[in-house]
C-alpha cells in the first residue's frame, strides 16, 4: 500500500503521525512511504531520519495526498485539505466529527474512508484516544496553573499555597482518563481537588487510589454547582465516545464564580462541555467571560509535540500497519474493535453517534463492509 504522511496544519500543531521507527516498520511490511519534507520537524524528526529508514520525500501537501492510499494524520483535515482529499481513500486521523459538522458533511462528499482513532474501541476504553487523553490531563493543571496568576488573567494564586497560606481548590469533571490525570497532577502539586463522576464504581476506584487531598462526589447540577463557587480552577474532562460532549457548566452559573478562575475545557475536541466553550489555539489560548478565564485549546498535546507524538505512535502503529497489510474493509473485517472506527464510508455516515449529533441518515456499518 502506499501510505502517505502529510504535514500538520492546523495552528501550532507540531506533531507528526509516523516517527521515523514507523516508516521503517511500514517499508519493512512492503509499503512505501511519502511524508512531506519537514513533516517531522516540530517533533524533533529530521528529514534524513526519515530517507535512512526508507521513506520518500515529498516538498508539498498536494502531492502526498495526491500520491497516497492511505492518509495517516494526527488532527483532522482542516478547510484547506478538503479538496486534497480523493473517492476511496482511506483516512486514519482524530476526527471528532461530532464537533463540527462542516468537516463531515466534506468527508460525506468527498466519499473517502474516515477511520477515527476516537472511535476505535477495546473492552470499553479507546486505546487509541488513551495516550492524548493522558497528556491532555496532566497539561491541564500545568496550563490551568499558569492562567491563575494575576499577569495571565487569573486570580493570582498558588496551587500548592504555602505554610500559612491554604492551597487552590481544583475541581475536576469526570474520572476517566483526563479527569484522573488531572487529579494526579494538581495533588502533585499540593492542591485540594475534587473529582466528580456519576459512576459510582469509579468513584470508589478513585477514593481507594487517589491521595488524601483528593475527595470524590457523585456528579450532578447541584453538586456542580456548588463545587465551582469555591473553585480557582475547574477542569472539564468528560467524553462521549463519538458525540458530544454533554454542558455542565451553563452560562448562569459563570457569574457565582469568582473573578479570575480558569477553566479548562479538555472535551473541547467534542464540542466542549462548558456552554461558553469555543475552540481556541495555542497562539490566542484564552478568553474571558464574566470573570472567569476559558481556556479551550483543541489541540492541547500538540504543545509538547515530542512527548505527544511518540505517545502517540506507540498506540496508532500497530492499527496503521493492519490497516495497510490487508486494506481496510478486511482489516475492519476481521478486528471488530477497528470496525468501531469507522466514522464515514463512501458519503454514508456509518457511526451512531456522528448521525445523531447533525440528524444525517445512519447506514449500519455492515453495509459498507459486505
């Protein structure tokens, strides 16, 4: 198969899809690799690296996916790419179509195969989504901290405190991947967090691991609202597994914050899980309302570009390499949790979730695959 790897363009998105070990595992498979000169540069990958383990390099976006069967990404395809993309081929990136619905209805016109790593599943956790959900929670208190002093915007206070002087109070929504990574990180650090989810299950999972500055409450309106009076910094982590994000903070509540608390909003990727949450960048990453500091990057690991990218690849690689081997309707076929990928098929919308969020016709994945 020839498998190609453009250069990410969406504002400072620094990482790359395949590190230089992956050409090498494709092109020892049989594949060939094009990846646009300079693809790997923001995450601390030479052009040579790539041309010593085999890859062939290509000076323009155009020209990899002119070329490529298989288009291998990180972020999903912005306006500019829409056009670069062809019938039948076969897209491997975060998509999170429920987020924007311009993005879908381009990939249901364009009828390539959009394989969402979001959505790929195995025993009700997404490998695929793990690795940046675990770097995603820990930047949170790490960029959450750096908004709470007075010169960013925030309420000018310490996480940790200090002798004599009490600690921030972090609260955090959800407990899953980037709700416990975030929870780990801001006790780290000396804060008193919270971490709410509705599970009860995982909330004595998280009791039963979590230090003692760590305290869990069942997640609810109320509860919520209550938690964020007294926050400094709240964290929005939750997800819907390809649809969106649900609002736990509305517009009404922004008002009993104090003035200078940040949220992060990490769901931001599905739409945001703050009713004030729109998409930010790394060059412009906050905004204010009603006091309180948003920050709602929507590619927040693509800030730490070396630590994301290899994370990353650890986990998409071996799926890529299936995918190439045996084309994507056997691969699917055959790996029902890589079936779960499947987001858009030749112009149907074959993923529930997608279907639902923009009221498109839903075709059953089988249909696509027999």
């Amino acid at each position: 198969m020839i498998i190609g790897v453009p250069k990410e363009i969406k504002n400072n998105e620094n990482r790359v899809a395949v590190t230089p070990a992956g050409v090498a595992e494709f092109v020892k498979h049989g594949h060939t690799v094009y990846v646009q000169e300079t693809a790997g540069a923001g995450s601390g990958f030479s052009n040579e690296e790539y041309t010593e383990v085999g890859a062939k390099l290509l000076p323009t976006i155009e020209e990899v996916y002119a070329i490529a069967e298989m288009i291998v990404k990180v972020k999903e395809p912005i306006e500019a790419e829409y056009k670069l993309i062809k019938k039948d081929q076969l897209l491997f990136t975060y998509f999170h179509f429920a987020s924007y619905e311009p993005l879908t209805h381009a990939m249901i016109e364009n009828g390539s195969v959009c394989l969402a790593y979001e959505t790929v599943e195995v025993n009700r956790t997404l490998p695929l989504l793990v690795p940046m959900s675990e770097v995603a929670g820990r930047m949170s208190v790490q960029e959450g901290a750096k908004y709470l002093e007075k010169p960013m915007g925030g309420r000018g206070i310490l996480l940790g405190g200090v002798p004599g002087v009490k600690p921030a109070n972090v609260v955090v929504l959800g407990g899953g991947i980037v709700g416990t990574q975030a929870a780990k990180m801001a006790a780290g650090l000396g804060a008193n967090v919270t971490i709410m989810d509705i599970s009860l299950n995982r909330l004595r999972q998280l009791d039963d691991i979590m230090p003692a500055n760590v305290t869990t409450q069942y997640s609810n309106e109320y509860n919520i609202r209550e938690a964020v009076k007294t926050a400094d910094l709240v964290i929005g982590g939750v997800l819907i597994p390809g649809a969106k994000a649900p609002k736990l903070i509305t517009r009404d509540m922004l008002p009993t914050m104090r003035e200078g608390t940040v949220i992060v909003d990490v769901a931001i990727d599905q739409g945001g899980c703050f009713e004030t949450s729109k998409p930010t960048t790394h060059a412009d990453p906050t905004y204010v309302i009603d006091g309180v500091v948003h920050y709602c990057v929507a590619n927040m690991p693509g800030a730490v570009p070396y630590t994301s990218t290899l994370a990353l690849t650890n986990a998409t690689l071996p799926y890529a390499i299936h995918l190439a081997n045996k084309g994507w309707k056997k691969a699917c076929n055959d790996d029902a949790n890589l079936k779960l990928g499947l987001n858009v098929v030749n112009g149907k919308v074959v993923y529930e979730g997608v279907s639902t969020a923009f009221n498109l016709p839903y075709t059953p994945v089988e249909e696509v695959l027999n």
